[in-house]
C-alpha cells in the first residue's frame, strides 16, 4: 500500500541539477515528481541534506506538469533527503529523493 501524502507523476523528463552553492552542473533523468518534490538518476552522488539547484531542461508533456494542478516547478531548490547507489543500470547511476523548499 502506497504511504505517499501526494500524488506521483510518472512523466519523464530531464533535468540539470547543481549543489546551490557551487557552479558545476550535471544532467539527470527525472523518475517522477510531485506537488512536494521529485525523484531523479544522475551519475553523481549527492549526500543527503545537501541543497541543490534544480532547473528543468527537458519538460514532460502530460496534463500533471500544469502548475495549477500541482504540477512541476521549472526551476527550484531542494534538499537531497536520500540518495543510493543505482544497481540497475550497467554505468555508474544515483538515485535521489528531493524535496522542495
């Protein structure tokens, strides 16, 4: 059973993400997102409680991206709450968890 208090969106798109207060950006894949956050795969590690800059570079085109339904924040800080090593992919992959400030 599904403990989430909001509704996940499961459209992909990409993103570039950086630490907040560092210059270096990397691209990732964003999972999914919602209301209060977003889920993404990158080839970086990102240790949890780090602020980092999310800027959206590629949008999905569902109806869930609309901002009044919620939807995806274009560009936004978030805190890194988990990030682990993504054994799935053959290349070096994290995935983590960000929840918007």
């Amino acid at each position: 059973m599904e403990k989430r208090s909001q509704t996940r969106f499961y459209d992909r798109g990409s993103v570039v993400c950086s630490h907040f207060n560092h210059g270096h950006d990397c691209d990732a894949q964003m999972l999914n997102f919602s209301r209060r956050g977003m889920c993404i795969r990158t080839d970086r590690f990102f240790k949890p409680g780090t602020a980092v800059l999310i800027r959206i570079d590629d949008c999905p085109k569902g109806d869930a991206v609309r901002h009044e339904k919620g939807g995806m924040r274009t560009v936004t800080l978030a805190k890194v709450l988990w990030s682990r090593h993504d054994e799935k992919t053959p290349e070096q992959r994290y995935t983590s968890g960000l929840r918007y400030f």
